[in-house]
C-alpha cells in the first residue's frame, strides 16, 4: 500500500526528561530534515544515515536557533514503518519537543494520529497485526512473563501458528473443492476419511491454544482479585502482607475498612490486581453500608475471590451468607488466626464450598502466605500452560476470532460425519479460514483495524 503524506509526532512520555524524541516519517522526511537542521560537521543526514549527527534545529524563517540535538536519519524500506525516518534527540521538556514538533508540522508533514507509525508498519506489510496489538502490549506489560509473552508475539510466535493453522485449513479446503469439481469420480468416501482425520487434529491444537486464553489475558491485565470476609478477620492485614508494607490501617475494631483500596503487586511473574474491600455485615452506618455496597459489586466482578474467615470464631450468619454469594466464583478460602484455640468448623466449611482451595494462615505470625502465593501461581497456569511457554493468547480479540474458528471447524466435522455434501461443508471450512486471518489481520474491515490502533499512545 502507498502512503503519500508524511507524519509527525513526540515519540517520548511528556514532561521533564534527559531526552526528548521528535519521530518524523514519510516520503518528505528528509525535505524536511534538511530545512530545519544544520550538522556541525556541515554534513548533510541523509551522507551518514543510521548514525547520530550532531546539531542544531533552527527555524530559519524567523531567523532563530531552536536546540541542540542529535539527529537521525533511517532510509526505507529498512525502517519501523518501511518508509523513511528521522528521530530527532532534544532536550526533554515540553518546550524543546513541542517547539521542534510545531516546526516540522510546519514544514510540511502532519501529526500523526495514535498508533500510526505502527499502523503503517501493518499496512506497508512488516508487521501483521497481531504483531501491532503486541507493541502496546509491550509497553503495558506489568511483569517480566507479561513482558515475554508480548515480546514473543511481536517476534511473531503466536502469528507463525495461527498460519500454520491457516495452511493446514487451504490444505482441506483445496481437497473440498477437488470432490466438488470431480463429484461425479468415487472419490467422496476417502476425501471425506481424509478430511475427518485431519479436521479432529486441527480441532486438539486449536482446542490447546484456546486453553492459554485465560492465562494470557492475566498476565496482559492481571488477576483481579478482591478480599471478602466479615469484619475483623483480617482482610487488611492479607493486604499488608502481600504488599509488603503498611497499606490499610488495621485495628481491632471491626469496620475499620469502609472504602475498596485496590494495589497492583506481582507474584511470581504474576501481575496481581488486589483490591481490599469493607467487612460484608448488616450496618446502620452509612459510609459503611456504602463500602459494603462496593464490596458486593466488586467480588461479582473480580476474576478470583479470596474469601477469608477467622480460625478463632464459629461461622455466623454473615459468613454463610458470603458462601452462598460467591459459590459460583472462583475462590481461595483463607482460615486466619489459627495461632488462636480454633473455634471453626472446617468439615462444615468443607461441605459448604466443595473443593475448593483452603489455606490455613497466621497472618501475625507470617504463616501461610508462601502457600497462598502459590496456589495463585497454580490457579493462573492450572497445569496446562507450563510457566516457561510464552505461546499464549493474550487478546480478547484474537479469543473471539479463535473461538470462531474453532465453532466453525466443529460444525465442519460434524458435516463430515454426517456426510453432508461436500458444498455446505466447504462454506465451514472457508469461515475456519476467515476467523483465523482476523487475528493475523489479513481478513479484517478498515474499520477494525482504525479501532485497533486508536486505542495506541500517539508517537508509536
């Protein structure tokens, strides 16, 4: 795809920094580098390309030197965009880079929408778009895993199989559509073997990777996970504890806590999104009631439950009613206190919840906590993802697309079997080859792919 105009945006986060980063790209890049900047070398960019060139940028219709920078210039199509590029290096600041940018616009290119210079890495083909969506995700990555699984995407991991897939789909549709030309040869009985083998293959290795979605969405966002219990069993001090630090007060009086604090900590690699909540119990009170209020809509949200109890008290009516609200949510039960004479019917606890992970902790005497971490740890992967496998699916948007796919490819097999004829089950397999190039980009609207890089910061 052509792109005529050219592009410009501050590439680097404002405010106060050592370095600021104007980004320049497009046919004029260097029309317009050259107008604005004087090597002190008196060379000019484009005679020592891909190496730093000192100067300065000046404005020469009004006769002014704006900065001292160094800058750069990349010759297409070996470039971010696959077209010409020119950084320029300033002092960081918003005056420096917003006055060089100003300069540039001026001179002809034009500010650049959010995600453009990747989006014209997708279009100029060196990039697909499940590589795009994972420079973002690069970039939001809360942990060293999350960073990874983004980083593989990017290189192209998760783009590979998903083509792999693709192939292994033209591959049954090219046999469809040979029964179809030659249905008049007895060939239906042995393509239709053929393709049921094939198509039951094809189903386990989409099944599998479909099974890393939510392990991949965790590590992308993190695991929302809130504390819910009955005042004063030491849902702040979980807290604390997990944080390392003095987070939420903690007192024996019971309703201490009466609004949700929520903290972002990492767990083996894990982003962990906690969110302490008010003691759940009937209260006149009304900013209590209020964060009781939040507690409930919060848990119905979150992706797991950590419903806390106290070893040194009987269960109460407060506590089996937090049982029946979160039974169908995922959930950890922590048994707090149990430096305490243990007062806790834990067999009746037991046949409440099923099976469900129970921890018993001390949370005074630092005890259980390690077997917490790892439980989480364990939850998040469930034994089919191994911690080292970075070939994930990490997008909503790639899941919708796989599941899709995989529905198709189901009601497929199921034709097969049922040996429909061989025009209704190409339109399945045909459906299987679309869904997966959505996540690819290459059977995706204008429209999405606008969407998709709308939500990038400007300069990437």
């Amino acid at each position: 795809m052509f792109i005529d105009d050219t592009i410009a945006a501050i590439a680097t986060a404002a405010g106060e920094a050592g370095i600021g980063i104007v980004r320049i790209s497009g046919s004029k890049a260097i029309e317009i580098i050259d107008d604005i900047f004087r090597a002190n070398n008196n060379k000019k960019i484009y005679e020592d390309q891909r190496k730093l060139t000192y100067g300065y940028i000046f404005d020469f219709d009004n006769n002014e030197k704006i900065d001292e920078v160094l800058a750069v210039y990349m010759k297409a199509p070996h470039t971010y965009t696959k077209e010409d590029i020119v950084e320029i290096n300033c002092h960081g600041g918003m005056i420096p880079v917003k006055r060089i940018l100003q300069l540039v616009l001026r001179k002809g290119a034009r500010l650049a929408e959010p995600g453009e210079f990747t989006k014209r890495a997708f279009l100029n083909g060196r990039i697909d778009l499940a590589q795009a969506e994972a420079v973002m995700d690069l970039i939001s990555a809360k942990t060293e895993k999350g960073f990874e699984v983004a980083f593989d995407q990017l290189e192209g991991s998760l783009s590979k199989r998903v083509e792999e897939m693709r192939k292994e789909v033209l591959e049954l549709l090219a046999h469809i559509e040979v029964s179809i030309d030659f249905s008049e040869e007895d060939v239906d009985e042995v393509t239709l073997d053929y393709l049921l083998e094939k198509s039951i293959k094809l189903e386990k290795s989409m099944t599998k990777l479909l099974s890393t979605s939510d392990t991949g969405k965790i590590l992308r966002e993190g695991l929302s996970t809130v504390i819910v219990g009955k005042p004063n069993v030491g849902k702040s001090s979980l807290l604390n504890s997990l944080l390392r630090e003095a987070r939420a007060i903690v007192t024996e009086v019971p309703g201490t806590t009466r609004d949700v604090i929520e903290e972002q900590l990492n767990i083996q690699g894990i982003p962990i999104k906690l969110i302490d909540t008010a003691g759940i119990r009937e209260t006149e009170d009304i900013v209590e009631k209020i964060g009781v209020g939040k507690s409930k809509e919060l848990f119905n949200k979150a992706d797991l439950v950590i419903f806390m109890l106290d070893a040194s008290r009987e269960l109460t009516n407060e506590d089996l009613q937090i049982i029946e609200m979160i039974k169908d949510k995922k959930i950890i039960v922590l048994i707090n206190k149990t430096d305490l004479p243990n007062k806790l019917d834990i067999a009746k606890i037991c046949h409440l919840i099923g099976e469900r992970s129970i921890i018993k902790t001390s949370l005074k005497e630092e005890v259980g906590l390690d077997e917490l971490e790892n439980v989480l740890v364990n939850m998040v992967y469930k034994g089919e993802v191994k911690s080292n496998s970075n070939l994930m699916i990490a997008n909503v948007r790639h899941k919708d697309a796989l599941e899709r796919a995989l529905n198709s490819l189901k009601e497929g097999i199921e034709a097969i079997r049922r040996q429909m004829p061989m025009d209704f089950i190409e339109v399945d397999y045909k459906n299987v080859w679309d869904y997966l190039g959505e996540i690819t980009g290459d059977t995706v609207g204008e429209d999405l792919i606008d969407h998709i890089f709308a939500n990038f910061c400007i300069g990437k």
